[in-house]
C-alpha cells in the first residue's frame, strides 16, 4: 500500500512538473459522425490548450481529422474512403478547414498557431530530422502552438491498410508521430486523446475498468489492447505502441477520454485520470533516433562472439563478427542487428553498404589479424549502436 501511494505520488508530480507537452487529437474527437468538425469536443480541449500555456509551458498539438473533414465537406460516403487516392484528395481539402477551425478556435485566447505537415522522411533522414527539430524548437521559443500531422496528400504511410487491417509502413498513425515528436523535442508528457478512458481490463464480475498506472510494458499489457477504431486509424495497440516510446524517452504518457469535460486540467492537476505511463531510463540525443524513428534498412545475424561483445561490453560491430547479410542496405542506413536466432537485439548506423560488409565478413582471416582500431572492418561504431530493450 505504501509502494502504491509512492507511485501515484510521483504520477502527480511529473504531471504537474511537465513544461512541454505533446496532445495528439483522433479523429473519434475531432470529428462528428456527419464528418464536421465537433466543435462540442474540441472547444474545450482548445481552452485547455490556452489554459496550460498561458503560465509559460509548452504545448504542441498533433491532430487527425483531415480526411474525416475532406469527406464530410465532398459529401462522400465512408465505403467511398477505401480507395487510397480518394482518402488524399480529402486529406487535401480538409487539412484547410482543420487549420482554418483551429486558427479561428485559438484566436479567441489569442494563442498564435502554425501548421506542421510531416513524412515519414521527416523523421527516417537524420538531417531532415535535425532541421525539424531545430524549426519546432524555434517556434515554441516564439510562442507559437505547432499543430502537427502527415502530409496524407503525399504520403501514403498511414493512409495503407492491409487486408488483415494492419499497416505496413513503420511510421503508421498520428499516435506515433506525436510519440516520435514528443521523442524529438524531449518533451516531458505525451497525451493521447480519445474516445475511450483509458487502457481497459477485462473484469470477471464488473465489466471492465480502467488500469490507472503502468510502470513496465509487459507482454500482458500489450494483450489487454486489440482491434482497431471505428473512425480513426489507429486503435489501443498503436497507443501502446507510442507510449512505450514516450516511456523509454524518459517521459510520461497518458491515454484518456477527450470526451470528459476538464480532461487535460485535470491530468496535469495531477489527478486520476486515465491510463498513466510512467517513464523509464531516459535515451537522448541521436540514440533516440536511431531506436525509434529511423526507418531500418537493413538486416544483419551476427555470431554469438559479437552478441556477447555488443550487450556485455562496449565493442563496435566488426564485419568479421557477421554471419550473414540478411537484408540490403547502403551507408548511413540504420540495420537491424540479430542473433543466432533471428531476435534483433540492437540497431546502429552503418558504416559501408551491405555488398562491402558481405565481402568483408567472408574474408574471416583478414579481419581476424587486423586490428579493432582499423576503420575498414568496422560496420557499426559503438556510438551508432543502440540495444533494444525486450
């Protein structure tokens, strides 16, 4: 019991400390069932908005709601949104009206906004990354709410759904890029809006009831989340998703309803509100980019010798540690880095493309007699590689 006041104590005071934060809005909130805006739902999250950086905290705000927007001002039908190109042409016409609602919502607290449009490049370039981040740390240092989504009309990332109604691509939902934002700014708090209270659990006799704290993301977390929602696209299982990276970034993240009059007050009043994620070890800098949002290229299976040299010591991955080049890559991409049996255990930056590395690998001898210090044999240097934790 004492463990558990400890807990919901330090819950409430990272909530109440956070000075940037990152709310992402889906389109079960931004829009009304008829595809208008709901203007019910979003007015009150807007004075919230208002209400938090008004002291001086920092608020950036990730929105869905284009397409469901772009629809409803076509007046096309949902089935009509099964054909991708039509789901970009309403991004193309909605992204306006989302922005135009927001410029005038804002206006009244006299809250400045800019738009944000992102790609999947954005975040997978490691210079398109820096630059994003410098332009956003530059707008917050103005004042300025960035309101941030994908640039769906040019980026089919999140628009694809397969048949099994999985995304293909990595970079998939709004609720991982405001995971991937809240990563890139080291923002303190990622909140994730939506039409439910929170991360449900299954209950013999009551129903269901919410689980208020999560400290670890164990496999049995991840299995209380399932299916996708009616009008977004993501479900419980991308919200899982990002806020386990909010949580290895060393931040807090909260699911809750974007219904519930007072929510965002309420969570960083620090009361019970919602799913709460608590922060784990803290990763920075480019190692942060490199576990999460880089797109992987490449796959490598290395000998148990060079397992044990990555996760027990300090070493850089040598090529003669390669036991085979699994996927294709060129330098500078990120790989994935797998054991004897197919499990990736760590991601790094490559030094020479996959070709190289192949003939470098096969050359067991050479490598064995040159030294670690030698460049050419170095397929991955200690600072690019970052350990993936399970």
């Amino acid at each position: 019991m004492h463990e558990q006041r400890k807990n919901e104590s330090d819950r409430a005071q990272r909530l109440q400390a956070a000075r940037r934060i990152v709310i992402k809005l889906g389109t079960s909130t931004v829009t009304a069932d008829d595809g208008q805006l709901s203007k019910e739902r979003v007015e009150p999250i807007v004075r919230s908005i208002a209400h938090l950086m008004k002291p001086g905290k920092q608020v950036v705000l990730v929105t869905s709601g284009a397409v469901g927007l772009g629809r409803g001002w076509l007046g096309l039908h949902r089935s009509r949104l099964d054909d991708l190109v039509t789901k970009q042409a309403c991004a193309a016409v909605g992204q306006s009206l989302l922005m135009d609602a927001y410029k005038n919502l804002f206006a009244a607290f006299d809250v400045k906004i800019a738009q944000v449009l992102l790609t999947e490049e954005d975040f997978t370039n490691w210079r398109r990354y820096s630059n994003l981040q410098q332009t956003m740390e530059k707008l917050l240092g103005f004042g300025v709410l960035p309101i941030v989504n994908e640039n769906d009309t040019v980026s089919t990332a999140e628009l694809e759904v397969s048949g099994e109604g999985t995304r293909r691509a990595a970079f998939s939902d709004n609720d991982r890029l405001a995971a991937l934002v809240m990563s890139g700014l080291e923002a303190d708090a990622l909140v994730l809006l939506t039409n439910v209270e929170g991360l449900l659990r299954t209950d013999d006799e009551s129903g269901s009831s919410v689980v208020r704290l999560v400290e670890e993301m164990t496999p049995e977390i991840k299995e209380l989340a399932s299916g996708v929602s009616a009008s977004g696209r993501g479900g419980m299982r991308t919200k899982l998703e990002a806020a386990e990276i909010a949580m290895n970034c060393g931040g807090t993240a909260v699911i809750a309803n974007g219904d519930t009059p007072g929510v965002i007050e309420n969570i960083f009043d620090g009361k019970e509100t919602g799913t709460v994620f608590m922060p784990a070890t803290r990763m920075r800098g480019k190692r942060r980019w490199i576990a999460y949002a880089a797109g992987v290229r490449g796959r490598v299976m290395v000998d148990a010798g060079a397992h044990r040299a990555l996760t027990q010591g300090k070493a850089s991955l040598l090529a003669s540690g390669v036991v085979r080049v699994e996927s294709p890559f060129a330098p500078m991409d990120v790989v994935s880095i797998v054991d004897a049996d197919g499990r990736e255990f760590a991601r790094g930056v490559a030094n020479c493309a996959s070709e190289e590395a192949e003939r470098k690998s096969r050359d067991k001898n050479v490598a064995a007699g040159a030294e670690a210090g030698n460049g050419s044999l170095v397929l991955v240097t200690r600072d690019n590689i970052v350990l993936m934790q399970k």
